[in-house]
C-alpha cells in the first residue's frame, strides 16, 4: 500500500533497516539461485575424492567413523558420524523432498492429473528398467543386492546441468525432470524402508503409526506452532529408528502429510491489514493488552499464515539442505580409493549400465507407453529429442545411489559401485548435455 499522506516520511512505509541485513540480504540472494546447491555438491565431492586418494585417506575414513551419541542407563543410542548424517539429516532431505512432492501435487504441476501421469510413469519406467538391467547383470552375483542403487535420480545435478543451458530448455522439459526426479526420489526411499530393512519390530512400528495419527489429529485440531510437531517428528523418528525400517522414510510420511492449503486468504489478510491501517496510532512505548497490539498481533498471523505450512518449511529448509545437509552427505559418502582394477569389473559394468542404459530407455518406454494408453499428455513445448536428451541426464544418480550403496553392498564391493556412479554420473550429464545442445527445441506432435 503506497504512502499518500505527503506529511509522513517515505522510509516509515517499509520496515526499518537493521545492520544484519548486510550479511543476510547477499545470502538470500544466494541461495535463490537453484544452481548453486549442485556447484556445492559437485566440489564437495571432489574433495572429498581428492581426499580419499591422499596420504589422509585413512584418518579421513577413520573421522566418520567415530562414535557419537548418547546413554542413558539401559537406553542407548550411539552410531557413527556418517550413520547420523546418512539416517538423521537425511531424513530432513526427505522430509524436503516429500514436500516439494506435495505442493506440487495440490499447488503445481502435478495438481493435472495426466500431465502428472507422465512424470509418474516415466519415473517408475526408470527405476524398474536399469533395475531390471542391473538384475540381469548380476542376477546370482554377490552384488545381486545392489539392484537399488541405479533406480534413484540425483535432482540437484539434474537442475544445475539444465541451467548450463539456459533459454534453450523449455519451461516443460525442467517441471517434467523435477517431478520425475521428485517421484524417483519418493520411490527411493520406499525401496530402502522395504528393500533394506531387517529384522522388523512391528509393535514399535504401530506405536509409530500411532503417533503419526496424533501428527494428523493436531492438525485437525488447528495447532499450528512448529515446535510440537518437531517434537512428535523426533519420536516418531526414534521409534521408527528402533523398529528395524529405515528411519528416513519417517522424513517421507510426515512431508506428505503437511498441509498444502494455507490457513488466511488474501481477502481477509488485506482486510485485517485495512483494520491495522485505520486503526489511530497509539503513543510510542504503551505497553500491556491494548487493542491496537492485539490488532497488530493478528495482522502478524495472517500475514505469516497467507502461506500454507509446505511452502515455509520449504522456505526455512532448502538453504540448510542445499547448502549444509546434501554438501556434508557427499563429503562423509563420496570418497573412495580411485582403481583401474575397478574399470570393467562386473559391479561397476552393472551400476554404469543400469544408469547409462536404464534410466533413458525406461523413461522413454514407460512415457510413450503412458501416451499410447491415453493416461498422460504430452505438455506445450515438450519433445521427444527433449525427452531423450532429458532421460540422459537422469542417469546422474550421485546423491541417491550412494545413500542405497552404502546399505546395499559390503565393504568389499563398495568402492567398485562408487565407481559404477561416478563414471555414470559423468557420462550420463555429458551425454545428456551434448543432446540437448544439438538438438533444437520442437514443437510436440499433434497427438500423443
């Protein structure tokens, strides 16, 4: 609302200017910037291989191994510094993750059903397809376990090699791989809690569904301050933990139960500000229960509350997951000893070619299959050299496929399916690049 009264000040109209808006203001504009999580990520990996592959290979190893925790009495709950990043922070990237999947269902994209439907089809032709690849490959092997590690899609890489692209990517192509990449995502994590957990305690995973069912009931119920359902997320976290499933697949469940509908419209926000404008300026330094605080106060809710929980939450936490949790994970995960004795190998051969393979094949057949069927429409501007050129650069699987590799193979196969995800990783993002360089953007066939 623009200030008309000519006796009152310009600068009183916006809020008043503080010294720490120096140093967060270059940060926000910072973090804006979808790229800079992947620029991040992709140097924490390199140090971390730069690392493993110098004569501090061993004390770095031996750091994320260290114990910490706590006890008390006969309660016990100590691990190792990478077990706490890979089970405890990441599930906070999931819980991200499972937020991004919920607004776009309600609010984005995804809200159409048949433009969701080809995301959605497209994601599971690549998960099952380069597992069905890495299958094959090893099917009767020792790293037979490790069909997991090549169905996820690294979404951060994804989104930074489309932005060395700039103009030349549609809008489309980016909303089709971010949904898939979301989606892919989701099913990685359902296959970790099914696919590698052991030894199931199902009483403590009904304790767990029943908190997650008092989760839902102060929902109804309208309580809205954070604080008690980071408290409920902490147990439900520490009983899910003990049960024997994955613990981050807690991450999951409690993002896709956030509301997505905000709680105060726009037309009642501005009639509280109205109320707040027209309400006479009181004397500065009154304190105590006057109307004019309470006024403010209120104006202070709808204001925040004109947002629905999953866009604060992802608001307050993507800098710490872009910036700090998914960097701190490819440090801890990403070091292995680089061999040529790897290169070729029968592990490394079966993740690269799950990956290079797999994931384009899948994503091609499952989203012509989805057209031909009717469930899913192509959207404006999205083609099928977009889409090939798009299922390449899926292949990048970095962040996901080590989460899955670290449970999924032993110490002695671990190094040669980190190498698998590298060299994929690598070639998937250039193939990927080099397609959607050469290939001029169409328009998409008149049906599907």
């Amino acid at each position: 609302m623009m200030n008309t009264d000519p006796t009152v000040p310009s600068n009183t109209t916006r809020l008043p200017k503080a010294l720490v808006e120096r140093l967060t203001n270059p940060f926000v504009r910072f973090v804006q910037v979808e790229t800079t999580a992947g620029a991040m990520l992709l140097l924490f990996t390199l140090a971390a291989l730069a690392v493993s592959n110098s004569p501090w290979a061993m004390s770095f190893e031996h750091f994320w191994e260290l114990p910490a925790g706590l006890s008390a009495g006969p309660m016990v709950l100590v691990r190792s510094l990478r077990e706490w990043i890979n089970d405890g922070l990441m599930t906070l990237f999931f819980f991200l993750v499972a937020l991004e999947l919920k607004r776009e269902w309600v609010l984005g994209e995804l809200s159409r059903p048949r433009v969701a439907a080809l995301s959605i089809a497209a994601a599971l032709g690549g998960m099952l397809v380069p597992a069905a690849i890495y299958l094959l490959l090893q099917y009767a092997q020792p790293g037979q376990p490790g069909w997991g590690t090549v169905m996820a899609t690294d979404t951060a890489f994804v989104i930074g090699c489309l932005a060395l692209l700039g103009s030349r990517i549609p809008q489309s192509l980016r909303m089709f791989l971010l949904s898939l990449a979301i989606v892919d995502d989701i099913g990685a994590i359902l296959i970790v809690a099914i696919g590698y957990s052991t030894d199931i305690a199902w009483p403590l995973l009904i304790v767990a569904g029943l908190g997650l069912a008092v989760v839902g009931g102060m929902s109804r119920m309208g309580i809205r301050g954070f604080a008690l359902y980071i408290l409920m997320g902490v147990l439900i976290w520490l009983v899910v933990d003990a049960s024997g499933v994955h613990a981050t697949i807690t991450g999951v469940i409690l993002g896709l139960m956030t509301p997505a509908r905000r709680w105060v419209s726009d037309t009642r926000l501005y009639a509280i500000l109205n109320q707040v404008v027209a309400h006479p300026a009181g004397r500065e330094g009154n304190s105590g229960h006057t109307e004019d605080r309470e006024t403010l106060k209120m104006a202070e809710i709808a204001a925040r509350e004109t947002l629905s929980p999953v866009e604060r939450l992802e608001m307050a936490l993507h800098p710490w997951v872009g910036f700090v949790i998914m960097p701190l994970f490819a440090f801890a995960n990403a070091g292995v000893t680089l061999s040529f004795n790897h290169l070729g190998g029968p592990v490394t051969l079966a993740v690269f070619m799950g990956f290079v393979l797999g994931k384009p094949v899948g994503i091609l057949l499952f989203s012509w299959l989805a057209l031909r069927l009717h469930i899913a429409i192509l959207p404006p501007g999205l083609s099928w050299p977009l889409l090939a050129g798009g299922g390449l650069l899926a292949g990048i699987g970095f962040t996901m496929a080590l989460f899955i590799a670290d449970m999924a193979f032993d110490d002695s196969l671990l190094d040669a399916a980190k190498t698998g995800i590298f060299l994929a990783s690598v070639f998937s993002a250039l193939a990927g690049l080099m397609v959607l360089s050469w290939r001029p953007v169409q328009s998409p066939p008149a049906n599907g």
